[in-house]
C-alpha cells in the first residue's frame, strides 16, 4: 500500500446529448477529512452519495469539489408550445376586454411570456445524474492517482533524509573515541597546569563520571531504531502521516539531547545537521495524509 499526499488535483469532463459537465477536486492538507461541495440546484441530491464515497476514499485533507453543468443550447431553442393553456389564456384575456370594454388586442407575445405556455423539452435526470456520477467517479480515480504519485514522490524525499540522519549518526558514532580522548587530555593537561596531583583510583573515576554524562550511544542507538520504524512506517503505508509526524517529535528529542552532551565541534555540527534534516523530513510529512 503506498502513502498517499493530501495535495491533490483533478478534473475530467462529460459530454453526452444532454449537454456537458465538469469536475474538479482539489484538496490541501488538514488535520482530518473536510469535504465541500459546489454543485447546481439541480443536482443538490447527489451530496450524500459523493460525500460517503470521498470518506470512503480517504482519511485526510480539506478537500473541494465542484461541478459545472451546461445544458445543450440546441436543444434549448425547440421550445414545445402548450396549446391547451395559450387557447385559455386568450380566452380569458379576451372575456376579461369584453367586460371592461375598449378595443384591447391580445399581444401574442404576452401570451407566449404566460408561465406554463412554452416549455423547454424534458430531460431524463435520472440518465443526466448516471452520467454525471460515472463522470465523478472517473475525476475521483484521477485525484487519487494524483495523490498516490505525489505521496512517492514525499516518501523519496523522506527515504534521502533518512539516509543523511544515519549519515550523522555513523560520522558521531565514529567519532566517539577521538571525542572520548580529547575530553581526558584536556582534563589532564588542565590538571598539569594547575599542578594538582589526584589520587590515580580517584582520577579514574572522575573521568568515569565525565565520560558517562557526555555519553551518546544511546542516543544514537534510538536514532537507528526511529530510522527503521520510520522506513517500516513508509513501507506499509496507507495513512501514516499522524505515526510519521509522532516519529519526527521522536527524532527531534534525541538531536537536542546529543546537542547538549556534545563535547567536541564534530558532534555539534552533526547534531545541528540533524536538526535540519529533521526540519525537513517535518516539512514534507504535514502534507502526507
């Protein structure tokens, strides 16, 4: 199952005898799944069927919907002309010029203006509405076609980003003997300067102490487990942006823990690295659903 970006777009167009018809659904990132919809009066009633199938298709994302509808304009002009009512119209105009008096003629198109006298053809809704949701369907396979590339695409630049962090993690681990050295000869070359002579078994364990504080290798033992957990993660699937967005929090704690044990200006830039690809992985994760 691949990962999925909130931010999507799609159109796709119907024609058939009736007229034509246009969707589009475009959708940006949120915390859970908003859905809005812009169709015409008449088709208001197809709002429940294409919200289920939107929650049925997705977990996240504000996602907006619209459907532009024109009818055909050959058709509009053949006009069907009710005989019955313009015949009682006229009528009852020319009873109500009898009763009044005057010479007042009928105006033809006065008559043809009387509601009910010429109507446009009937359409089918329900073929209209079977078009038009065979149309949604196929804009809505395109939007999540559109989401699932876009979601590779996230999961590549994540997958770079947790290769620089074990990038980081190896330079620090390798670095922790020369690290460790350092920190012992300026002790002792502090100590030779002072001329203080300490007891050799109380020397040892004061360095012991030193060198348990600035100690990282759990950390970076952590580091390699949120790596894998977050490939895992990645791997399955589906809607893993909350677990991913989880394990960045993760990640970001034991940067600043290394940050702050660092004893040498090898350990701090790469704790700063971390950080920044951190940042980054954090950025690209808020628009995977």
């Amino acid at each position: 199952m691949s990962i999925h970006s909130m931010t999507a777009y799609a159109r796709h167009e119907v024609k058939a005898e009736w007229g034509s018809a246009v969707w589009e659904i475009r959708s940006v990132n949120q915390r859970y799944l908003e859905t809005f919809l812009r169709l015409p009066e008449q088709f208001r009633g197809l709002e429940p069927v294409l919200r289920e199938r939107f929650r049925k298709a997705m977990q996240r994302g504000k996602i907006e919907c619209g459907l532009r509808y024109d009818f055909n304009k050959s058709d509009a002009g053949q006009m069907v002309l009710n005989e019955d009512l313009a015949k009682e119209v006229i009528h009852k105009a020319r009873w109500i010029t009898d009763h009044v008096g005057g010479s007042m003629h009928v105006n033809p198109l006065d008559v043809l203006n009387w509601p009910g006298v010429m109507n446009a053809p009937e359409q089918d809704l329900d073929i209209i509405n079977q078009d038009v949701l065979a149309g949604f369907n196929e804009a809505l396979a395109q939007f999540l076609d559109a989401r699932a590339s876009e979601g590779e695409a996230l999961k590549g630049l994540i997958d770079t980003r947790l290769s620089g962090v074990a990038e980081q993690v190896t330079i620090v681990r390798n670095n922790l003997p020369a690290a460790a050295q350092w920190q012992r000869d300026r002790i002792m070359n502090r100590l030779a300067e002072a001329k203080v002579d300490l007891d050799p078994g109380r020397l040892e364990q004061e360095m012991a102490m030193l060198a348990q504080k600035s100690d990282v290798a759990e950390e970076l033992d952590r580091l390699d487990t949120h790596i894998a957990e977050c490939k895992k993660i990645t791997k399955k699937g589906g809607a893993c942006g909350r677990r991913l967005d989880f394990m960045m929090q993760e990640f970001n704690r034991e940067a600043n823990t290394l940050g702050s044990k660092s004893i040498t200006a090898e350990i701090t830039q790469a704790s700063v690295e971390l950080k920044v690809l951190i940042e980054q992985m954090r950025e690209q994760i808020q628009n995977i659903e």
